[in-house]
DNA sequence: TTGTAAGCGTTATCAT
DNA sequence: ATGATAACGCTTACAA
C-alpha cells in the first residue's frame, strides 16, 4: 500500500553496485563500464527512481544570484508590482541557495538604464531578469549577457529582436485587440475612439504600435465600426498643458465616444479631463490595476482596466531562471498571461491575489 | 558582501551552548534554564537566524498523506480541471514526502458522497480536500473529521456553516453581480434576462441562490434596468426535452435579450436552442472554460463565460494542506479567487495558463 | 573503473 | 538541563 520511495541506495542494492557509481550514470559524469552502465539503468528503470530535489538541493549547497534590472519603483508606481513578485519569488526560493542582486534605472533615462547594466555585469551574476522598453540599449545589453553566457528573460516588454531570450508578460497585439471588443460591446457605431498614448516617444516602441494595431485590426474585421484618431502627448505630468492640450483635441473631435490609453496612466487623462471641466461621458479603456487607476475605476470614471499581471510577471521571471539555474532546463519560451478584464465588479477579487501579505508563497520551484 | 545565511550551529557558537539547546529553544520542547534560553534567543535575534526548510524537510523525514474528496470527472468535464490543480501540486510536493489519495463520488448522488467519504476516514489521512454541494452530508463529514482532527479545506463551493474550515473558490455573489455588470454593458433598458439553471435542485443550493441574488441586487441597484425571469430544468442532457421546455419558455417570453446560465452547462443551452431553429440575439453568460463552452464562445453563440479558475482552486487547495501539515500553521481561512471575464478575445489566454503542460510547477510550499 | 566517506542543516535519540 | 551524534538522500573528493 505505502510505497517507499526509491532511493539512490536502493537501485545500488538492485544492480549490485555502489551508490557512487549509480551516482555517476545518473549525472553521466566519469568513466562507469558499459554492462555495469546498462545494468543500472535498468535498475533506474524498473524501480522507477527519480530523484529527491530536497536532498539534491541540500547537498549541492550552491549559492546562486540572479540579477534584476528594472526601472526605479519611485519613478512609476506600477514598478512597484513586479518588484512585489520578485520579492515573494525571493522569499520562496532562498532556501534553494537563490539571491537576488537589483539594479534600478531611470524609466525615461536610457544612459540610466546603460550605467545600471554595466554595474550589473560586474556583479557576475548567474541569471539576470529585465525590463526595459529601450531597444537598443537591450540589444546591446544581451550582447554582453551572451558573452559570459548566462540566462536572461524578459518581462513586461516583449524584445522581439532577442529571440534567444525568454519573456513573460503580455501579448500587446492581442491586448489592442480585447480593447476593441470591449469598445465594441459598450459603444454604437460611427463613433470615433481616441488612442492616447502619455508619455516619451522612446518608449513609444514596438509593444505600444502593437497596441494600436490591435485595436485597428479589430475594427477592420468589424466593419470599421469606429473612427479611429490617434494622438500622443508627453507631458501629461503637468495638468495644465495636458488639459489644454485635451480640450483643443475634443473641441476639433466632437464625436470620440472612447478613449483607449496605451499604458498604466490612464488616471492622468481622467484628471486632466476633470480640471478643464470636460464631462465624461466616454467609454474609457486603460491598463494595470495602480491605485489611482483603481479608484477611478470603482467611481466609473475609467470602464476598464486590462491587467497584465505585473506581480505574477515578475514572479514567474525569477522561478523560470531559478528553474535553470537548479535543474539546467533551457527554455528561452515566450510566456503570454492572460489579459484580464477588470471592472469595478471584480476589481478588488484581482486586487487581493494581488497583495503580498495573502500570497506566502514559499517555495516554488519549476522542474521536470 | 556576500552575506552566509545564519545556522544553527552559528547560533550555538555564538550563545556558547550546542546545537541540541538550540534546537530546543527553537520548538520550545524539552528543558532549558532561563538564563540559557534568553542567551539563545538572543543570538537569534541579533544574528537573524531563520530555519532552511530544506534541511529540516530532509531531517524530518515524514510521510504525509492527503485525501481528496470530490465528483468523478467523467461524470461532468468540469471536475477534470481541479483535478488538474491537484496532480500539478502533487508533482510539486511529493519531494516533501506529500502522497495524495482520491475518492471520487457520483456528482448528482448523495449516497454516493457517503460512501466514498467513509472510505476516506478509514484510509486515516493526514488532512482533507473536498468539494461537494451536498450540505447536510457536507456537514455530517465534518463532523467525522473534527473527531480525528485534521485540517479540511473546501474547494468550488462554500458551504458557510463550515465556519472552522478553509476554502478556497468563488465568491458565488459577486459572480452573480458581475453576470448583471455584462447585462449592464450589453443590453437596453427594459428587455428580460432569464436566468436557467440546469441540473438537479438537490445541488441547487446556497451559491446558485448566492449567485441569482447578486445578479438580481446588481439590478436593483441600476433602477430595475431589467425584468428578471427565474427558471430551472432538470432533465437538460435530453436535448429533445429541453428544447420544447425552452420553446415553450420563448413563447410565453418574448421579451428575453440575456440568459444567465448558473453553471457550467451553458453548451447544453446553446445546442438545445440550435436544435429547435431558435435564433440566438441573445446575449449569453455563463461559467466556466470546458471545452464546449469554449468553442461556443469562439463562434460568438456564448457571449461571456466567467472563469473561476478550477485548476488553480485544486492546486492552492493542496498547497494550503501542504502549509498547515509542514509548517503547522492553522489558518481556516477564506481565498476568493479571481472572477476572470473572458471573451473570444482573450480566451486563449486562460486556457494556455491552465494546461498542466505548461505549468509545470515543482515545488510550491506556503510558508511563514 | 569503482567504492568509501565526509558533509549539506536540521531533527531526534541517546548519554551525561 | 545539556551535549554529542547518528540519521535524512544526495553530491563529491579521494582512495583503491
């Protein structure tokens, strides 16, 4: 009834030999003679012997550290949630040896970015996790990563260009593509849709086209339903220029019935609308469940939010290069999560899982 | 700069006692005068020890085993997806000396439930999973349970007498709030939502009521924006049957634009109204991504499913064991998961996230 | 080519 | 009340 686990003992026994040189077929490491070979994977076969990740991970006792390079959390608040997922990651794999070394730079800053990659590599880490929407300066990035040959993975912004690299985080085509169904769902036809996009026009790049695309594409498999007008603005920051800017797109564009803002700030544009005294009527499509997206979603100011995951984002990040550093699995696979859409009904649902103190996670290792 | 991680044997050099003293202060188990114990406690304080959970896994050395409680997956598909939570989390734990024992009720048979649940007690595991509607025998179990006192978790439905164990699943309200958000969004003012439950009223328990409510006071808060119409139906795998019951339903009704299935079986809909030529303007909510609701909503004959993310209910059902038998930490708590919406356009999303293949989780223990 | 034994950090059982 | 020591299953250096 009770099977006792095989062990590396055990399928010594079996074939007759020692432990050492079961140890050896098992690694093929070292010189182990062709019969006495066969016979223990014989025995490995017919016991059904796999081995124990805790012993292993216990005898190994490696230290390993995985670098990350993320923007600066103060810059952007919606750094702040894969750092959460690190963190928890963290937490979970330090028992397997994992330490996690982080680099931050400046979000709209690429000299930031580079100065903070080069300290990185001096670090000699053993795996490195990144985000970053600067696409040079990532190329040139993993050209020193590959010299000195160590893991790599991507998340939040899909580079393309490296496909030698692992990434999790959105598909952003298909994201402008849910935003339009969810415009077609809330509006009627002949209306026009604002694309909005806040912020500089560096990290205007390829994932944010993607957006766009996504959103024209449906509308053209749909009849070309809406109007599209596209328009961005980089100082959203300051509320006067930005709702200056506002009021002379809406008063040349009387018909846009929605507005699809390409990032994480959609608060900004419903505060700029609010100070110039612009009434909402609009059908509002933002990303990424930051507070101040939150609380204007609860008050129906914003009608959706698409989430992205960031937290899981950088969690998964860490345990698929724990996962290669602790079991030598190279998968340089695209991970796509899932595009959740968040109203005011299951916000707070999405909001929970979410926060730290309900996810202890401890241990979360990736194998086999 | 590379910090070593504190030891017991750190802290016994350090407190000048040994490693057994130690330890002993740690599980406060056996004698230790006051003055060595504050010394201790001291050190581990000062140094920053935490336990390594692998060693102490390896040195413990125990067997435990976990027995689940929920319906055959043949006899509705739906039950195939927990059951991929909890061998993905089987997987994951077995190194830590996790064994996992199922039992298997028939899901519309009371009688059934019993049996299966005295197997169960006679197999003396070391903690419980279950998932039933069936209250009053729900209940009765526990109480068997309580004698032996082991930690039980419910999964997929809350039975809320059930104060003292965890569970983990839908908030079956909100759902149903959030069904009446979809309605909101979708339909005019004025037109009838009919909502259809399909199955035995055995299981028409609490969370189908929880979820009728939340719908019905999502519409009470919106000015009675719709006229709700409340029906249920048996015999619904006999698509003969069904449709002239939905026929009939549709001539005295003619007013119905939304259909809020209750469970899983919004595909026995769909083909029932096929099957009688009935034309689908409808706008279709229902639960759940099994296969053939899938590919309905693909083709645009179901208009939302929401997701309550069965695998993952499985999977932290066991996890949360794994916690409380390793760690001992007693929590009886309540995990509201996520009320995901999905739509043909992110649908591919959820169900890549959720095949085993791709999840390939080791290791993932709650903790501290 | 093969076997032996020490060690990873913790627990638990002995003596003292 | 305290200390020493053998396990747990695996890796690895060293001996044979």
């Amino acid at each position: 009834m009770k099977k006792k686990r095989i062990r590396i003992k055990d399928i010594a026994e079996a074939a007759d030999v020692s432990r050492g040189t079961v140890d050896r077929v098992i690694h093929n490491r070292g010189k182990v003679a062709p019969q006495v070979k066969a016979k223990v994977e014989a025995a490995i076969l017919s016991l059904g012997y796999s081995p124990n990740i805790i012993a292993r991970t216990l005898a190994n006792n490696k230290e390993y550290h995985i670098a990350t390079l993320i923007p600066l959390p103060e810059d952007d608040i919606f750094w702040k949630l894969p750092q959460i997922g690190i963190q928890q990651a963290f937490e979970a794999t330090r028992d397997f040896g994992i330490h996690i070394d982080q680099f931050y730079f400046k979000m709209d800053d690429p000299v930031s970015f580079v100065n903070e990659s080069e300290k990185l590599v001096e670090a000699r880490p053993d795996a490195v996790l990144m985000a970053t929407q600067f696409y040079r300066e990532a190329i040139n990035f993993y050209r020193q990563i590959e010299k000195i040959d160590i893991p790599l993975v991507g998340i939040n912004t899909h580079i393309k260009e490296l496909d030698k690299v692992g990434y999790i985080g959105q598909n952003s085509y298909q994201s402008g593509v849910l935003a339009g169904k969810l415009f077609d769902i809330s509006l009627h036809e002949n209306v026009d849709i604002l694309i909005l996009h806040l912020g500089s026009s560096v990290s205007n790049a390829m994932h944010i086209m993607d957006k766009k695309r996504g959103l024209m594409d449906y509308n053209n498999n749909h009849n070309n339903k809406f109007g599209i007008i596209n328009v961005e603005f980089r100082e959203y920051r300051d509320l006067d220029k930005f709702g200056y800017f506002l009021s002379d797109v809406f008063s040349r564009e009387t018909n846009i019935k929605g507005v699809f803002i390409t990032n994480s700030r959609a608060h900004y544009f419903i505060n700029a609308l609010d100070r110039m005294g612009i009434s909402n009527d609009l059908c509002t499509v933002g990303f990424d469940l930051i507070e101040k997206n939150c609380i204007l979603l609860r008050k129906g100011e914003i009608d959706f939010l698409i989430n992205q995951d960031p937290v899981r984002q950088g969690n998964l990040g860490i345990h698929t290069l724990v996962d290669q550093l602790l079991f030598n699995r190279s998968d340089a696979t695209i991970t796509y999560l899932p595009l959740d859409i968040v109203v005011a009904e299951n916000l707070d649902l999405y909001l929970l899982s979410n926060t730290p103190s309900t996810s202890e996670i401890k241990t979360q290792i990736m194998a086999k």
